[in-house]
C-alpha cells in the first residue's frame, strides 16, 4: 500500500534532495507525525523495504505496539507529544550515531531533535538495504 502525503517539508541542502523534517518543527504549525509517517514509508518502500519494517523501527525507538502507534496517527499527535508520551524509549538510541543533513546525531542538543534524528537514521539505515538486526544495534 502507497502512502502520500500533501505536506512536503523543505529540502535539507540545496545539494541533498531529501525532505528535511527537523526544519519545520516548532515552528507556526508544528509538524505532525501523521505528517511524516507517510513520508517514510514512502522512502523505505522506493528501495524495496516495507512498512511493517518502518513499524518495526518505530517500536523499537519509542516502546509504541501496533495500536498505539495507530491511535498517534489517528490523533495527529504533534512530534514533540509523540516522543514525550513514548511509552519506553529504548535504551540503545544513545547507540545511533552518524550524520544527517550535515549534523552528527550524538552531539545534537535539543533532545526531541535529537529523537527525530534517531528516527530519520535509522529509516536511512533501512533504506540503505542494511540488516534490521544491525539497525536495531542487537
């Protein structure tokens, strides 16, 4: 199943095609994460991976099953709710390293930035074709 969406957030770099989220968060209108949902999956199923892997990273991350993730899609939880009300952030995020959209992941200060950014590598990281047992850092 496709999934689009008629929020297209702006552009990380002039030189790098990819939508930038963090951008936009906090500003007028707050991002929400039924906004950028649909933005994953997309980027995940371009390169052959699924949703239910998207699904799978999620609930690694936050502790959020099945119908809490739903019921945050269902509410248009902004993104700043959706990772404070995470019922159990897991313990290994501190594990995600590297750089997206010209910042290195461990050393961004705003904590929900940096939850974002958790996210975004490790959607990258399935995209990229790499081994779900790797990007759950087991």
């Amino acid at each position: 199943m496709k999934y689009s969406a008629k929020y297209t957030p702006p552009l990380c770099h002039k030189r790098v095609k990819t939508p930038c989220f963090v951008r936009v968060i906090g500003g007028k209108d707050s991002v929400r994460h039924l906004s950028l949902y649909p933005h994953y999956i997309a980027k995940a199923e371009k390169k052959g991976r699924t949703k239910q892997e998207v699904d799978e990273l999620i609930f690694w991350l936050t502790g959020y099953d099945a119908e809490g993730l739903q019921a945050v899609l269902d509410n248009k939880t902004t993104i700043e709710t959706f990772f404070a009300a995470a019922p159990q952030m897991n313990p290994n995020a501190v594990k995600i390293t590297g750089v997206i959209c010209g910042d290195r992941v461990e050393e961004i200060k705003d904590k929900v930035i940096q939850q974002v950014r958790w996210l975004d590598k490790l959607i990258d990281e399935l995209a990229k074709g790499k081994a779900m047992e790797k990007i759950l850092r087991a």
